[in-house]
C-alpha cells in the first residue's frame, strides 16, 4: 500500500479535549458559538428530527464540530468517523443536499448501506459555504423515525440555516484573527515596556559616572576652552540624566499601572523649582529662563515628580523656542489650585499636531531628538496628582499650563 493509500487516522473528542486535534480551530470556533446552538435547536424543533449538528468536512475527513444529540448517537464535539461512512462526502463532491424523509420508501436512498448501517430514517445534510465560496462542512439533521424534512419549508429553512452558519463561520475567524492580533501588540508592547526599564536601569551606572568625572574636572585647573567643553558635557549629561528618568518612570507606569506620587502638604515647590531652573541654565547658559514664583497658598503635592514634569516642558521650550527669545516660568497658587505655565517663543503648534502632542513616544515635526516621552510623563505626573496638562498656541507664542487642584489632608 502506497503513502497516498494509506487509511486516515482517525481522532476523537479525546483529542479535542487534550487541544490536539487536526481540526482543533475549527472545532472550538462552532462548539463555543451560542449562535450555532440556536440554529441547530431551531432546526430540532421546526423538522421535529432529534439529531443536530454541524460537521467539519474535507476530501477524506468527517468531524463533528457542534452536535445537539437526543438520538444517543454518540457523536459529540471533536467525534470523527470515516467519510465514505456518511452522506457527506456526495454533499461535497456535488454541492447538493442529500435529503430524505423515510429510507424505508424513498425511492433513491430506500435500503441504501449507510442509512442501514446506522439506523437512519429521515436525514439531512445541507453543505455550508462561506462567503468567498470555498467548501467548510455541512449542516446535518437526522432521526431513526420518519419525519417530513422534504417539505419546501424545510428544504428552504435548511438552506437559509447553512448560509446563516457559514456567514457567521466567517465573522467568528475574522474576530478570533482581531483578538490574537490584539493579543500579539499587547505582548509586542508589555516587551517594549520591559526592553525600556532595562535599558534605562543599566545606562544609570555609566551615566552616573560621566556625571561624577565632570564634577571632578569641574574642581580641577581648567583652560578657558576646558570649561567651554564642560558646559556642552554638563548639557549632555543633564539631556542623558532626563531621558533616563523619562524611560524609568514610563516604564514603572506602564508596568505598575501609573504613576506613583507622594504628596506632601506644604511642598516646598518653590525651592525644587528654583533648583530646576538654575541645573537646566547651567546645561543652555545661551538661553534666558525667566522664573516667577508667587505661592499665596500653600501647595500639596509631589515636588520631586513636579520637578521633573516641569524640567521636561523647559527642555521642550529651549528645543523648540526661537532663539534670543527667553522661557518664561510663572508659578502662583490660590485657595482652590496652584497653576505651572512655562512659556515660550517660536513656531506655534499646529491644531493636529497639538491632538497627539502627549501621547508616548510622540515626538513633534522638525526634530529627532529625543523619545518622545517628556510631554507624556509631564501629563501622566499631572494626572497623578488629579490635575492636567494643557497646551496653548496661538501666534508666535506657546505656553504650557500645569494644573494641580488643591489635595485635602485627613
């Protein structure tokens, strides 16, 4: 016997249950569908047969994918049995139905040896299609008693069932295909995150000691062009130092579901900010960063984590502002809200671009510098301290606006 001789192995409902089976797809999409089940009940009860099911159906393979079974047949889910034992495979081969109302008198089927073999009365088996016209299976319905399944009615309601089936056969893979896709771009994204944390965590050890050897040189006789170079090396190590900090606490946010603040009353915002201002003069001595505090009321929050929030929008104001114009810092609070805006000359923002400007990774038109995080993790600092981000750009003129609502105490 050659190898295209060979008998099929056959499986069973074992195989399914163990998620082993050829047809383990196929069979798991119809067996979970409550829409396949109703059909099949309406089929019971509109032709009064007391077998129902759908069958997955190839050259050489019968396998039943959705029974509803009041025969005790023994077929159930996952159940094979050999394709030139049923009616099936004519079905397939000549895409008609094979239908019957009483072996025992209809004059094509009477005393035929599958009917006989299994007890077959009435039967039915319509083929399923789906919508680009390939062959999947068939729609069968089956008694061991006569019953009147060839009345126009139900010939008619049979076929419009086959075609119900085979439409949402398509629907069903369609949104099986979304749902791993999804799954897929959520573990492409949970990768990301992780390759961001361990970048981030193991470049804190070099950067570290770049910034001390440039603290070192900085109390060292130095030449005029020395301390030139340690300003531009200060600005680099400042620029690597916040996308660290950036990558870090995307990460931690995007793994541990937000971001963590540890809000104090009374924060002493003014001193953490005048630190931010004078560390980021130090890193752009050609830029004038103007810094206007006026706290009336105190104000509750994380200052390390506004900090930053505030260092990352003037980063973005000395990237993006027209040079020989200065940034300005204005901070002032009230009863109800404490109100951070740096603003900035330049190129306004356009009204698209200002849509996605907070988003991760987002990075705005005319540069390549940077992640794209800065604005993000200013917002998510924001939002973790119940306030918001805003942008306003109107003209030559760009502000920032950080809002922090007043955060009672027990």
């Amino acid at each position: 016997m050659n190898k295209e001789e060979a008998p099929v192995e056959l499986q069973g409902r074992s195989a399914f249950l163990a998620g082993a089976h050829d047809f383990q797809t196929d069979i798991e999409l119809l067996a979970g569908s409550e829409f396949v089940k109703t059909i099949l009940e309406t089929v019971m009860l509109a032709t009064n047969m007391r077998f129902a099911g759908v069958a997955r159906v190839t050259a050489d393979r019968w396998v039943a994918c959705r029974t509803i079974d009041e025969v005790n047949f023994g077929l159930s889910e996952g159940d094979e049995i050999a394709i030139e034992s049923t009616f099936c495979r004519t079905v397939r081969e000549t895409s008609e139905m094979v239908i019957f109302s009483d072996a025992a008198s209809d004059p094509e089927y009477q005393g035929h040896p599958i009917a006989a073999a299994f007890g077959i009365v009435s039967y039915a088996s319509v083929p399923i299609y789906r919508s680009d016209g390939s062959f999947f299976g068939t729609l069968c319905a089956i008694d061991t008693e006569p019953k009147d399944v060839k009345s126009p009615r139900a010939v008619a309601m049979l076929k419009m069932f086959a075609d119900l089936i085979g439409r949402n056969l398509e629907t069903e893979e369609r949104l099986e295909a979304q749902e791993q896709l999804i799954e897929h771009e959520r573990k492409l994204v949970q990768i990301q995150d992780e390759f961001i944390a361990i970048l981030g965590h193991d470049l804190r050890n070099p950067v570290a000691a770049f910034g001390a050897g440039v603290r070192q040189l900085d109390k060292e006789p130095v030449t005029s062009r020395g301390r030139e170079l340690l300003v531009l090396m200060r600005a680099s190590l400042h620029r690597m130092t916040e996308l660290i900090d950036n990558m870090m606490l995307h990460a931690k946010s995007r793994l541990g579901g937000g971001i963590a603040v540890s809000v104090v009353p009374d924060a002493p915002l003014s001193e953490t900010l005048q630190q931010v201002v004078d560390e980021i003069r130090v890193t752009a001595p050609d830029k004038e960063i103007l810094l206007n505090v006026d706290l009336a009321y105190p104000v509750s929050c994380d200052p390390d984590r506004i900090g930053q929030a505030v260092s990352n929008l003037l980063s973005n104001a000395i990237t993006h502002g027209a040079s020989g114009s200065p940034v300005q810092v204005t901070v002032r609070s009230s009863d109800k809200e404490a109100v951070i805006e740096v603003e900035n000359e330049g190129e306004p923002i356009p009204p698209e671009l200002q849509k996605t400007l907070f988003h991760p990774f987002h990075r705005g038109s005319g540069t390549s510098e940077g992640l794209g995080l800065g604005l993000h993790i200013a917002s998510s600092i924001a939002k973790a301290h119940s306030g918001r981000l805003s942008v306003a750009s109107e003209g030559t003129t760009t502000c920032f606006r950080l809002e922090l609502p007043k955060l009672e105490f027990s």
